[in-house]
C-alpha cells in the first residue's frame, strides 16, 4: 500500500487545528460566564457580586458571600494563594 505523505500530514494538522480551536472555543465561553465561584450559578439565575483577585474578576453571589467572609478556606481551591488567616481567639 502506497500512501502520499504530504497529504496525511496535511490531514492530521486539519485535524489537530480542529481539535485546538474547539478547546480554545469552550475555554473562551467559560471565561466569559459568570458564575459564582461558590455555588456555580449564573448571573442569568441570580445577582452577582464583582470581586478582584490577583487582577482576575471572580464572581460570588449573596448568599455565598458569608463563606467568602467567615469560611474562605473553603474556598481556597478557587482563590489559589488566599491568605486563610487563623481563627481568631474570642
């Protein structure tokens, strides 16, 4: 069997160029949604409250501010390099 090179490689880069646009598609559409960054729901279901950290906008509902407030360890996964103070001593 004789196969031309030059046109699969020309394929398999068709291909893989596909495969990068798509991701970079979805990973655009990800970044463009706001979601709180606790609960996950979006601005279409319920207000958001705009913050800032390390210059990124990171978006947190009402409802979840409390945690962001009294239990930000928990969300230290989404906050990566948050100081997490020790509690304090009352």
């Amino acid at each position: 069997m004789i196969y031309d090179l030059g046109l699969m490689v020309s394929i398999r880069a068709s291909v893989l160029l596909a495969r990068i646009e798509t991701t970079i598609g979805k990973t655009m559409n990800k970044q463009n949604e706001k979601v709180c960054m606790n609960c996950n729901r979006t601005d279409e279901q319920i207000p958001l409250i705009t913050l800032s950290f390390k210059s990124a906008p990171k978006y947190i509902c009402a409802q979840c501010f409390p945690v962001l407030i009294h239990k930000i360890h928990l969300l230290a996964d989404k906050l990566p390099g948050v100081e997490i103070a020790p509690p304090a001593d009352h």
